[in-house]
C-alpha cells in the first residue's frame, strides 16, 4: 500500500475523492483559503516562538528585562493558532473525525460523513452566532497588558465557525452526490 494511502498509525484511509470535472471558480477560491490558512498556521506558530522564547530567556537570564506583554502576545498566537489548525482540520477532513466502524462501500462512507457533518455543522453555527456574541462584547475593550484590542482574539471564533461552514459545505455536498449516485 502506498505511504499516501496511510493515516496515522499506519491504518489504511480512503484516499480522496477525485473528480475530472473542471473546478468551479468556488472550489478554486476555496482552495485558495485553504492554502492562505496554512500559510498563517505556519506564521502563527512561528510568530509563537518569539514571545515564548523572551519569556524564557528573562525567567532564566538576566540577559533581557522581564517582559509583561509576551504572556498575553502569547496566548492571544496560541488561540490563533488552535482556530486556524481547526479550521484546516476541517477542510481536510481531519477534524471531528473518528474512525470505529467497519469498512464501508463509497456510499456507506459518504452517507456516515453526512451524519458526522450534520453535527459538525451545528457545532459550527454555535461557533458563529455564541462567537458574534463574543466578539461584540470585547468591541469596545482592550487587553490589560499590552493594550490590544480585545476584538482582534474574539472574532476567531466566529470566523472559524464561518470558514467551517464553508468547508462543510462542499464537503456535504460531495458526499451528497456520492449517496444519490452521481460523480462527485
């Protein structure tokens, strides 16, 4: 079995649907945040190193002051950080996704990934609609160490649970097609 074929722990997986229709301008758009994500995902954890590092360095050396603002930088990357992997999660197929039944033919599969987005996409719309909430609470308000604005760290959730539902969307769609019998 090829090494594209295997998931994690060497298990076999489904490899994925291939289509030989031309993509739609949405599904290259789509595609498109999804490569931007995982541009930023990389960048977030990379920007993480930095205030994490100070930290470490002013705890342990008297090489540089002891920093404040390095925890809450940190923490608001982290967050950051765990929306844009969910959201990539999501789009690959990697997230909510657990592996218990059986082997099933390309519409037992696809009908499974239905029931499976179905309760994912009601996870997302708590995302967007507790998240808008989330978000306009923290409008007006500013983080106390470094003075950020508190917006910029809540309107992750909403956002993430935006870009779920976009990503549900074609997802369910395709499994749609596969159940009723029709080329994805």
């Amino acid at each position: 079995m090829s090494a594209d074929l295997l998931g994690p722990g060497g298990l076999p997986v489904d490899p994925p649907p291939q289509s030989t229709a031309p993509q739609s301008r949405w599904r290259k758009l789509t595609a498109a945040y999804h490569r931007l994500l995982n541009v930023l995902l990389v960048a977030t954890v990379g920007i993480l190193v930095i205030p994490v590092s100070l930290q470490i360095f002013s705890r342990y050396t008297a090489l540089i002051p002891s920093y404040i603002w390095t925890e809450e930088m940190a923490r608001f990357m982290f967050i950051w950080m765990i929306m844009i992997g969910a959201m990539v999660g999501v789009r690959e197929g990697t997230h909510f996704d657990i592996d218990i039944w059986p082997r099933l033919g390309p519409r037992g599969h696809a009908a499974l990934k239905l029931v499976a987005g179905v309760f994912t996409l009601i996870f997302a719309l708590v995302f967007v609609f507790s998240g808008i909430e989330f978000t306009r609470f923290a409008l007006n308000r500013i983080s106390e160490l470094a003075e950020l604005p508190l917006w910029v760290i809540h309107v992750a959730w909403p956002l993430t649970g935006i870009t779920w539902l976009v990503f549900l969307g074609e997802q369910m769609l395709d499994n749609l097609r596969i159940v009723l019998g029709r080329a994805v």
